[in-house]
C-alpha cells in the first residue's frame, strides 16, 4: 500500500474535551487555532 494512508478518527469523551478546553484556556499564549469541542478526536495514525 505504498502511498496510501488510512486515519481513524475516534470522538474524545466529554471528560477528554473538557481537559482539552481547560488546557486551551491555561496556554492560550501558543499560536493554535482552537476548533468546537463537538469536532474533538483522537487520530490514530500507524507508524
């Protein structure tokens, strides 16, 4: 499968988008673009 890549994308609980959001508030001074907690996830990308 050279070439081809395959993400899967699995929701974060609302316990893990509450931390997320609580962590973007303490390091608001880094250059990220936050997006709605509702499109949180986890990618899991294979080495």
């Amino acid at each position: 499968m050279a070439g081809h890549r395959l993400f899967l994308a699995i929701g974060a609980s609302e316990k893990l988008q509450s931390a997320a959001q609580s962590w973007l508030r303490k390091h608001a001074q880094f250059p990220v673009r936050p997006q709605r907690l509702k499109n949180l996830h986890i990618t899991l990308v294979p080495p």
